[in-house]
C-alpha cells in the first residue's frame, strides 16, 4: 500500500475519486481543511494519503495500478490537469498509459485482463 503526502489533500481526493473511481474507505480530518489520514479503494488496491504539513514535507509516489478501461483513465487524468508520461499503447505486459498528476505522482494504469 502506498503513502502519499500531498498539498491540498482534499483536491486529491476528488482527483482520485474522478480519475480513478475511488472510494473512501476513511478519512481522518487534522483540523479545518487538513487530512490527518486518508484512504481509498480502487477495486482491490487501498491508497492511503495526507496533507503536507510543517513535519511532513511531499512524498509522492510511482505507482503502478490495475484499472477497467485505460483509454478512460487516461483522458480523465489529462482532463483533470495532469502531464501525459506515456499515451495509452499496447506493451508486452498489458494496454497501458501513463502520468504526472498535478499532485506529483506518476501513475502507471494498466487495463486488467478480463
């Protein structure tokens, strides 16, 4: 499971949320604005996250995950302010894709085999 600390925490979760289809599983507020603790669901996978704060400067992440469509994933993280890495393209390993989320992660979606 990854840990990302991010700025504006909250905004990372709606991203999540759009580009992802994420669900919380649980969200533990610090004070007024700030997560404390955060984590979300992707079908089988849990993201946990935080805000920055003066003891916990960024730590993004590179993070390979099994999504159900690429092409969609990809076009909402462009649509959602993100930096293309890599287009969707056919690899020996799976369809897959890549980005830099405007929180300063690297996602690697690839379409999980039905």
């Amino acid at each position: 499971m990854p840990y990302i600390i991010v700025p504006n925490a909250y905004q990372f979760l709606e991203f999540m949320k759009n580009v992802f289809y994420a669900t919380e599983q649980a969200i533990i507020p610090r004070s007024e604005g700030i997560i404390m603790h955060g984590e979300l669901r992707i079908g089988e996978a849990v993201v946990m996250f935080a805000d920055t704060t003066e003891e916990f400067s960024p730590r993004p992440a590179g993070i390979f995950i099994y999504v159900e469509n690429t092409d969609e994933t990809y076009k909402k993280a462009m649509a959602a302010g993100s930096t293309s890495l890599m287009k969707p393209t056919q690899q020996e390993y799976g369809y897959t894709c890549g980005f830099h989320d405007p929180f300063g992660n690297d996602w690697w979606p690839v379409q999980a085999a039905k």
